[in-house]
C-alpha cells in the first residue's frame, strides 16, 4: 500500500475497499461464533497496572528474600526475556528492581556473614 503519495493511497483504499470490509465482516462472523460457542467465557484482559506489574515485583522482593541468587537469576532472565522479545517498560523495569532487591539481599547477606566471623 503506497503511503508516501496520498493520491495513490485514496486510489488504493478506493480499490481495495470492497477486500477491506469483506475482511472486517468476516471477522465480526468470527468474533460472534465464537461468543456463540463459548457463551460463559469472557476474554480476559489483566485489569491493569496490579497484575501486570505489581505482583511480579511483590514475587520477586519475596523470591529475593528467600533465596537472593534466585532472585538475581529471575531478574536477569526477565531483562533478557524483555530484551529478546522486544517487551515494553513494565518488563524492564520489573526485571531491572527485581535484580537490584536480589543483589541488596545478597549484599546484606554477605555483610551479616562477615560480621557473625
């Protein structure tokens, strides 16, 4: 679809208008019977910043204080995770708090050791 020039991009959508809403009417056909054969199921769709974001960092604070080396590696893999599939914000900076709580509680860890010696 020629987008730089706007008279052929009219031209085009003019002739391709009738592929277009051929498309669109078959995906509300596909939409409607699959409400139809799954009447009860709703479509779920995480009801925002909580589940998205605050719970993987409230699993990794308690991941990081149970055991800090896991909590390093699950940061690490997160930002990987986000870096490999192009994730947005939320992974990084999930990724990234989870690392730095894991190396804190490694830290204070190693800190606690050296003073009991």
């Amino acid at each position: 679809m020629p987008y730089k020039d706007p008279q052929k991009k009219l031209e085009w959508e003019l002739e391709h208008r009738s592929q277009r809403l051929g498309r669109r009417r078959e995906l509300r056909k596909i939409e409607t019977a699959w409400k139809e054969a799954h009447p009860g199921a709703v479509r779920f769709k995480p009801p925002g910043i909580v589940s998205s974001f605050l719970l993987p960092l409230g699993a990794g604070g308690a991941l990081a204080s149970y055991d800090p080396k896991l909590a390093i590696g699950a940061g690490g893999l997160t930002l990987a995770v986000a870096a490999l599939y192009k994730k947005d914000w939320r992974w990084w900076i999930a990724g990234g708090l989870i690392l730095v709580v894991g190396l804190f509680f490694q830290w204070t860890n190693q800190c606690a050791k050296n003073i009991r010696q």
